[in-house]
C-alpha cells in the first residue's frame, strides 16, 4: 500500500501503549491494531481526529505516502 501507517513509531516516541491509546479515545485494541499493522482499508476522520487529539500530533504524523511501495489494487 502507498500509505504507510506510522502509529507505531508515535505510541513507542510518546510512551504510550495501544491499551492506553484505546481507553484515551474509545476505539476498541482489535480495530487500533489493525490499524496500527496497516492492515486497515479506512479511517474515519473521527478516528484520526480522536488519535490526533490523545497523541498530540497531526494526520501527518500518523499516515505517510510513500511513492517507493506499490498502490493496493482496488477490491482487495
């Protein structure tokens, strides 16, 4: 996928662990670690808003383009 998601690197930087991040913003660890793994197909802007807010950083801090990995076909 050409969108890399970078959750991981900011929990590790702010110290926060995904239990805390799912009690800080209500989503559940089962939908936060699929998106963490990169394995999810959307987010909500509430979700990133909600993630945004408990980890004090921007959209961009959380997902990245990356030109050099291969677009996801569509309907996979």
């Amino acid at each position: 996928m050409a969108i890399q998601v970078r959750l991981d690197d900011l929990l590790y930087a702010r110290r926060i662990t995904l239990t805390e991040l799912s009690e800080r913003v209500g989503i559940s660890i089962v939908n936060l670690s699929i998106l963490k793994t990169g394995k999810a197909r959307a987010i909500r802007f509430s979700t990133l808003e909600a993630i945004c807010a408990a980890l004090d950083c921007q959209p961009g801090d959380i997902l990245e383009h990356r030109a050099d990995l291969p677009p996801t076909p569509e309907g996979d």
